[in-house]
C-alpha cells in the first residue's frame, strides 16, 4: 500500500482515505498506508497497535492534548469509489466513510505533519474497530494494553458534529425484557398462558413514556427509551409461553449506568429484565480551561451529543473530552453519505487556529 500525499488538501486526503476500503475487520491497508505516510517525521514518535496508529510529539509543553478518530467504516452498498457532487450550490464529497469519519481524519493527519511547533503537546489516534462490538474497539485496546498512549490534559474525538463542538455524550443502555406464560394448543388456548399478551403493559408504558430533558453542566441532554425488537412464538397452532422485548434506554449522562439499570428496573417491577450492553456516558467536560479556550479558537456554542461516542472512553480516565469533525452525523451510515466541502476546511482551521495560538 502506498503512503497517502499529506502535503495534498484535507478535502483530497479525505478521498483519498475514503478510497482505501476499510470496512471493520479490513482495516490493515488503510494503517499500512497512514504508517507509510508518517515515515521519517522528526516530530513524531510512532507506535502502531494492531490496526491503532498513535503519533505524538515530545516537546515538553505544560499541557497534552489527545485527538482521535477511527479508521473503520460500516459496510459498503454502492457507494465507492468517492466523487464530487454539487447539490443546491453546496459542494459535496460523496461516498462511503466521507461523514463517518474519515474527513475528520483527514484533517487530523494533515495538522499532524505540518504541526511541527504546536502550542500543546498532541497525541494524534486512529484507531479501528470503532463501528463493531465494544470489545473490538481499538481505542479500547489500547486503553488496556497502553493507557500511557492515552494520557492527555483534553481529549478531542472527530465524530462528525457539522464542524461544531458537542460536548460528552449520552449513555447507552440495551436489556431484554421477559414474560413468561404456558404452551398450549391454540384451539384449546384456555388450558395455556399468553406471554405475548402479557408484553402488552411493557408496550403501553414504552408507548405513553416521556423522556427527560437533562441540563448537565449547560448542555441539555434528551433521552430515548424505545423498544427495538420483539419476539416470541413457537409456532402458528401454539400458544406462546415466552415472549422477548429488546429495550435501547439512552440516559443522560446526569446518571451513572447502575442508575440507568435501577430506572429501568423501577419501570419494569416484576419483568425478568437482562442487560444485554451497556455504556457509560461522558459529561461535556466544557469546564477545562483547555476546552473552553478551544471552543472559543473554533467560534459558535457548544450543544449536546445524543450518540454514544468514544469520548467516554476518555471521560472514564479522567479526561475531560468533546466531538468535533466536518459531517452532518445524519448523514453518517446512510447510502447517500456525503460531506459539504466547507466543512472540512472549517474543521481544519478551527484545529489549526487552536493548537497554534
């Protein structure tokens, strides 16, 4: 694999990335080609993990910085190789990876080479396996096989926020509901017990819930509690005697996971309820000095981000921890995914105004 052109824009950089497949699982093309690129870069020490790339500067500034971004994407479906497209006189970079995130690495690996003299010490990440299972994640490797790699003052992770800071993050919480009842013929449905219609008060409390609205530290947090999946049935002449509700709680990160659990439990008296994933969220972190100049070096007010993201990674260590990338996140997984152009130069001048003042 050939090393990408760094000295090329951020707009071209992110084309390139985006025309290296990565699907998660194949990252190793699009690391050999980021590796490649950093040779021989005095500033930078280099430590490769895996399909983890970590660049970091030594120049002993009072404070680190660590910004990250992963490699990976969702699945492709047609939507490679990139092109540019102009919609309502809006140029676009189209194509799988363009919202989700590789512009924001791009931006990330073009400030890490020209950056030779930053105001901050940096640790630049890119990781993989951030699209999979948790236990995948790269930046969660190498939190465990090396948490020094991850030692920073202030943390910024390239979600694409519009080029906007987000601040912390919502939790994220899965569980299966249960009901239980006794099979039977369904022609003679009386000798049996209905679990399906015993899920139907799980329902109706799902159906009339209203979630909170949650100010933490400015930034107000909207939570989610949906049902996701259902299933039950054995067969089309038998009366169930199990039924299964999937519920997906996105709580504000006002409470603690064992709280979300608690609330959920609360909800649910007397229903066999199993956690099936569950995800701290991460405060905004707005109240660092470093974060607050930095919001003010990239202009606009910080808002919430809804999505889990792995800057609770970062919050759980201690780090205190922001969204930033070009990309309209509904636009990030979905078939038409594109980035506007203008962000991606936005992001990197918010970035480069920042760390060099």
């Amino acid at each position: 694999m050939p090393a990408l052109d760094l000295a090329a824009t951020s707009i071209d950089i992110t084309r390139q990335l985006c025309d290296i497949e990565s699907v998660s699982g194949n990252e190793a093309s699009i690391a050999d080609a980021i590796v490649a690129s950093l040779a021989g870069l005095d500033h930078l020490e280099v430590t490769r993990d895996g399909d983890a790339i970590v660049a970091r500067t030594s120049l002993g500034r009072d404070k680190r910085v660590v910004i990250a971004g992963h490699i990976d994407t969702v699945p492709v479906n047609h939507n490679l190789p990139t092109r540019f497209e102009t919609i309502d006189g809006i140029d676009y970079l189209w194509g799988r990876g363009t919202v989700d995130m590789k512009a924001g690495v791009a931006v990330q690996l073009k400030l890490a080479v020209e950056l030779v003299d930053p105001a901050v010490d940096i640790t630049w990440i890119w990781y993989d396996h951030e699209e999979v299972s948790a236990d995948l994640n790269g930046l969660g490797r190498l939190a465990d096989n090396r948490p020094d790699l991850l030692a920073g003052d202030f943390a910024i992770l390239g979600e694409p926020t519009n080029s906007t800071v987000e601040g912390g993050c919502n939790g994220n919480l899965r569980v299966e509901l249960r009901t239980f009842g006794t099979r039977a013929h369904s022609a003679r449905a009386w000798v049996g017990h209905n679990a399906i219609h015993d899920a139907a008060p799980i329902l109706d409390l799902l159906a009339a819930y209203v979630p909170r609205e949650v100010e933490v530290e400015g930034l107000v947090y909207r939570e989610g509690l949906n049902a996701v999946g259902i299933s039950g049935g054995v067969a089309g002449n038998i009366i169930p005697d199990e039924c299964m509700v999937h519920v997906n709680y996105r709580f504000a990160p006002s409470r603690s996971g064992a709280e979300a659990v608690d609330h959920l439990r609360e909800l649910f008296p007397g229903i066999d309820l199993t956690v099936v994933d569950l995800a701290e969220g991460a405060r905004p972190g707005l109240d660092a000095p470093l974060a607050r100049d930095f919001l003010a070096a990239v202009g606009g007010t910080a808002t919430p981000k809804y999505g889990w993201t792995d800057v609770a990674r970062f919050s759980a260590i201690g780090i205190p921890a922001v969204n930033y990338g070009p990309g309209d996140p509904l636009k990030a997984h979905a078939d038409d995914e594109r980035v506007a152009l203008e962000q991606i130069t936005e992001c990197e001048r918010g970035l480069r105004a920042w760390l060099t003042a």
